[in-house]
C-alpha cells in the first residue's frame, strides 16, 4: 500500500479512496490502520452469496489536509 501511496502522491492525487464490505471487519481494520477514515455507508449495494451488502467508503489525505494543488 505504500507504494500505491508513493505513486498516487507522484501523479499529485490529493485523496485515495476505498471501497470495503461493511462485514469485512479485518479489511476495514487494515485501512484503518493505514490512515483510512470513514466517509461513507452505502446500504445494499451489492448480492454477495445471497444477502444484500452494505459499501463503506473510505479515504485517506495523501498531503496535508487544505494543501492547494500547485
């Protein structure tokens, strides 16, 4: 992820997005971890092994928050 962090940062994106299944607690641990914070809750946005799944949005500022773009 570091190195997608890297990349991102060398194209001057400014935010990294996510998209995690609100019953994947591991996976939105993982990006919790790496500086991922909750922005939003899609309910039932996708049929996965017979039962509606909620999408998590998640994000991360790649520079500093309020940084202009140039």
């Amino acid at each position: 992820m570091e190195e997608l962090f890297a990349r991102a940062r060398a194209v001057r994106a400014h935010i990294m997005v996510g998209g995690v299944d609100a019953g994947n607690e591991g996976s939105l641990r993982f990006h919790e971890h790496l500086g991922f914070t909750e922005v939003a809750r899609m309910p039932e946005t996708g049929w996965v092994h017979g039962a509606w799944r909620d999408l998590v949005l998640v994000q991360r500022v790649l520079d500093a928050p309020g940084a202009g773009r140039w």
